[in-house]
C-alpha cells in the first residue's frame, strides 16, 4: 500500500513536470498511458526507499501503540528477534531492486525518454485564438480578429509567411478564410477569400542607377495555400536512447567505461607526443635519418654550451622590423599552441564527463538496494520509539527523514557529476550519513532508550537552561510506611543546617575569575538536592494533607553545568581570559547562581514551617511573615 502511494506521489510529479509537452497534441490514450507506465518502472528507485520506510515506521509503530511489542517483549522475545524475519524479508527486496535496476529499470528508461522526445517533436494540434498572433505553424505567423468554430471560419485574416526567409516575406491579408487538414495529416491546407497577397521578391539587378528590388501584389477572389505541417505522431528509434548510459546495464556500463578511458589515455598519450617532438628555438629534438633506403628516427643530441645564452641581448641587437617580427611569430605559435591544447583539453574533458556519468550510473545499481536495507533500519526501530501508527505521524517522520536523504543524495550526485568529488565518494554520500543513523536507533530501540522520551529531553532542557520545576504530590490510598513526626522533625532540622552551611560557604556573588577557578560545590549541590528529595519522599507518606500541601513548596534543587563550568583551574583561566566567551557566560552563571541562593532560602524557611506544623503550632499568619 505505502509503495503504491509513494509512487503514486513520484508519477505525478513527473506528470507537472512534463505535462506542458504532452497537452495540446492530440495524443491518443494509448500512448499516454504507454508513457506513465515506463514512468512508473523508471521512478520505482524514487518510490521503493520511501515506501519501505514508511511501512516500517507503520508496522512497529502500530504495535508499539498497541502494547505488542511490550507484550512481545515481556515473553522474552527481543526486538531483534521481532525484526529478524522482516530483515530476511528486506534482504530479498535489495536483491530483488538490484536485478531491477540491471535489467528492467535500463530498458523502461530507454522506452520512456524515446516516448517522451517523440511527444517533443510531434506539432500540437491547432487552436488559433482570436485577436492574438499565432506562431505554432513553422514559417507562419496568422493573425484572426474572429474565430468562429462552429461554422468552422475565420475572419479578417493577417497572415506573415517568412517561410522563405526573413529577408523575402509574404504578407497576405484576407476577408475570411478556413483551416483543415490532408488526409494524411502532413499538410494543412489554408482557403482563402477575398484578398491580397504582397510579395518582395529577390533582388533582380539595377538598370541606369535605378533600385533593382522587386515587389509582387496580387488580389484574389479565392485561393489555396498548402503549408507543410505534419500532425502524426511518430514514434523514434530506441536505438538512439540505448547508446546512451540510462540504457546499459553493470557489463554494457562497464565496456564504455573502459573504452572511453582508453581513448582519453591514447589522447594523452598523442598530446604528450607531440609536445616532446616540437623544436626547441628552431631545433627539432629528433631527425629521420635514411641507412640503405630505410627511414629511422634520430634523437637530436643536447648541445651543450659554455655559457649561457642572453636571448635579450640577441633579440636587441636585431634591426627593429626583426625585432617585431620575431615577436609575432613567436607570439603565433604560442598562441596556436594554446588553442590546440585547449582544444585537446575540451575533447579529454568531455570523455571525462561521460566516464562520470556512465559511473554514476554503475554506481545507482548498488546504492537502491544498500538505501532498501537503511531505510529499514531507520523506520522500523524509530517505529518501535515512538509508538505511533496509522497514517499520521508515519508520514511526516518518514517525509521529513526522506528529504533529508534526497538531498544529501542530490548534493552528492551533482558533486560528483561535475568532477568535484570522486563518483564513488558522491554516489555513496547519502548512505554514509544514514547508515551511522539507523545503527544508532536500532541500538537504542532494542535497549529501550528514551530518545524520544519528552520527560528526558524537557529534563535535559531543563539542566542545560536553568528552567523551574515544581513538586507535584498526591495522598497515597496504600501507606505501608507511616511517617514519624519527630523522625520528620529530626530530618527538616539536618537539612535546614546543611542548606545554611552552603549559604555561609558563599555568602555574596562570585567574582569574575573566581567563578571560572572555582564555581560552586557541585558535591554539595548535589548531597543537598539528594537530602531534599529524600525529605520529600518521607513526607508523601503522611496523610495529613497540611503537610503534604508543605512537602510540594520545598524546591527541586537542580543540577546545572553553569554552576561549576569547569573543575580545570588552567582551563578555568583561559576561559576567562577569553571574555567575547567568558562574559556572557559568566552572566548567566550569576543568573543561575542567584536562584540556586534563592531556592535553598526557601527550603530553610519551609523547613522552619514544617517543623512547626508537626509540632501542632501552626498559625496562617505565619505564612505571611
């Protein structure tokens, strides 16, 4: 099912995209549909990933949100163990999409592109509007004020034949005409009435200084002017797409490869050649020398100098017009040189490209199967995560996830097409980035981490952010445990001379090099958040409401990174030595620092408030002091 929307979705992309050539040429119905189904064998490698992530999120979502798999999982089944069968499964449709790939997919492509430059050169059918130019018909533009298809007229015709050229054009105006077409629809036929034709003819030479440019006017009561227009559809020879790389499969890639790379080597090799064999100021580096009538080639020995040559002090004493034409000759052969090494250049470069591009193809062969398995590791453990399934969190995980990888994978395809990077390297880009990811979720969701888990993340928000969290309790129907109030007593008197211990500890704000030397105790925070939580957990035991209303104001006194950045004292220092980093952060340490300050206040006073309570001495107004 997932497959036939995915490709469902891809086809009618392809149809906007393609659709201004296939409107307007009285196609028949055949064909198009000829069209959409090599189009649909051609996007299977653009549906199939899609598809298969989409049923993976789908399945293991539905049963996680159905209790399944936890029921699975409770009678000591593993994920892995779950997945297995559906991984066997996926190992025949990579292989499957492999043959596909080799095979169908090279000989749909050929049948579809023929089909498709066909429809490109077929004429569209005829709708001359009125009051407009019409320029559909080659050589004619046909100008009508009133088209009436009824009676299949038209009315106050201007029609401009440059046919022949647009040196020579032909204007013919025309009180009404009609438009059909030949039998064999290669001509259309125009039938004129009541009109002038206006001609300029060729040039016919001048007599006695007079212009010799020629005109023709001609007035007719009717006329018939056949144009050349061939409506059929014909369909081109596929021999033409199956040269080309989207028509081969791994062998047929291969041998062009090969072939081509051979050329651009023998090309290299002929460049390379010629440059050793070119004169060096005049003197050929090898000479034919004829022994008994037979011709062999002589490497020209090195003439060995002296001293060097002053080339300058040569040319100066030459006669100006030597001088300059030296220069030019030289300035010639640098110049030929150049274009022919620029031409060689454009011919090594073009062999390059279409190398790249019959690679690329080769590559396309593996990396549909490879992306089948990824995806099924993506979707089913990320399914297993987040529990969701039906159509709707499915479909925008599995869409999201899928333009990621098409555009990593365009990204890759693009570099490697045009040279940047080697094929191997962008054609397999897309796969290097989602496989580390699917290793990732599948580890997580068969150790049943909490990655998705938004408690964890808000927890984690929490710590990195400073943001405030308040205590929630409940009064338990079951209480095994009763509190004690002077064991709750004891307790709260501990924990409020511990809590007043660390506020002496730093009575004021930390200064600047302090904080990043010393910061705050962060075993101390955390002894003192783990005896508040402790307090809490007694507390809940109680079933008189007052206290446990008490219980909820003693603050969660939470463990932040920005209380102590960091336990290095020389990495401490040169933090703070870099202030555009040390400033802002030691601003919002000072933020974090004072509510910390604030929060242990307010478990000292709770503190004296439940004692109180426990002691029965409550009073409202103590609230309020």
């Amino acid at each position: 099912m997932t497959f036939c929307i995915c490709l469902f979705i891809v086809i009618m992309q392809f149809l906007w995209r393609y659709i201004d050539e296939l409107v307007g040429k009285g196609l028949s119905i055949d064909v198009v549909a000829e069209l959409f189904f090599y189009a649909a064998l051609s996007m299977v490698p653009l549906a199939l990933p899609l598809s298969i992530l989409l049923a993976a999120l789908m399945t293991f979502g539905d049963l996680g949100e159905h209790v399944e798999l936890t029921a699975l999982k409770s009678s000591g089944i593993s994920l892995t163990t779950i997945m297995k069968p559906l991984a066997v499964l996926m190992v025949f449709i990579a292989i499957g999409a492999f043959f596909f790939q080799n095979n169908v997919l090279p000989k749909s492509q050929v049948k579809m592109w023929t089909l498709l430059f066909s429809m490109r050169q077929t004429s569209p059918t005829l709708d001359i509007p009125e009051g407009a130019v019409y320029s559909q018909i080659p050589g004619y533009n046909i100008y009508v004020k009133k088209n009436d298809k009824e009676r299949d007229m038209l009315y106050n015709l201007l029609i401009y034949d440059v046919s022949v050229g647009s040196m020579y054009p032909r204007i013919v105006v025309a009180d009404s005409g009609r438009l059909s077409m030949t039998q064999d629809k290669r001509h259309l036929v125009l039938t004129l009435y009541k009109g002038s034709w206006y001609e300029e003819m060729k040039n016919g030479g001048g007599v006695n200084g007079m212009s010799g440019e020629l005109y023709r006017r001609e007035t007719f009561h009717d006329k018939e002017i056949l144009i050349p227009y061939d409506a059929n559809f014909t369909r081109m020879d596929d021999e033409t797409m199956k040269s080309q790389y989207v028509g081969k499969n791994i062998t047929e890639l291969q041998q062009t490869i090969d072939s081509v790379r051979l050329r651009v080597d023998s090309a290299a090799t002929l460049v390379i050649a010629k440059l050793r064999t070119q004169p060096v100021c005049g003197v050929p580096l090898q000479r034919t020398v004829f022994n008994d009538g037979k011709a062999a080639v002589d490497t020209v020995k090195e003439v060995k100098l002296d001293k060097p040559v002053n080339l300058d002090k040569l040319i100066k004493e030459l006669p100006p017009n030597d001088q300059q034409m030296l220069i030019n000759q030289a300035m010639m052969r640098a110049t030929n040189a150049m274009q022919d090494a620029q031409f060689q250049g454009y011919t090594i470069n073009d062999d390059n490209f279409v190398i790249r591009r019959h690679q690329i193809e080769l590559m396309k062969k593996f990396t549909l199967s490879l992306a089948c398995l990824i995806f099924f590791f993506i979707g089913a453990p990320l399914g297993a995560i987040i529990r969701k399934g039906g159509l709707g969190m499915p479909i925008v995980v599995s869409v999201l996830l899928f333009i990621v990888y098409y555009i990593i994978d365009n990204s890759g395809y693009k570099l490697a097409r045009d040279g940047r990077w080697e094929v191997w390297q962008g054609m397999w880009l897309s796969s290097a980035v989602l496989l580390p990811l699917g290793v990732f979720l599948t580890h997580k969701a068969v150790n049943d981490s909490a990655v998705f888990n938004p408690d964890a993340w808000l927890n984690f928000l929490r710590r990195f952010t400073g943001l405030h969290q308040t205590r929630k309790l409940e009064a338990k129907e079951v209480i095994i445990n009763e509190m004690d109030a002077q064991q709750a007593i004891t307790m709260a008197t501990e924990l409020k001379e511990n809590a007043q211990q660390f506020l002496d500890r730093y009575p004021g704000r930390q200064r600047y090099i302090n904080y990043w030397q010393q910061g705050y105790d962060k075993a101390a925070i955390k002894t003192l958040a783990e005896q508040v939580d402790s307090m809490v957990d007694y507390l809940s035991n109680s079933r008189d409401q007052m206290v446990l209303n008490k219980a909820m104001d003693f603050p969660v006194i939470r463990q932040l990174l920005t209380y102590q950045p960091t336990r290095n004292k020389s990495l401490g220092t040169a933090f703070a030595a870099l202030f555009p980093i040390g400033l802002p952060l030691w601003l919002v340490g000072m933020r974090h620092q004072k509510n910390l300050k604030r929060d242990i206040s307010q478990t000292i006073k709770t503190c004296d408030q439940l004692v109180v309570i426990l002691n029965g001495e409550y009073n409202r107004e103590m609230e309020y002091n």
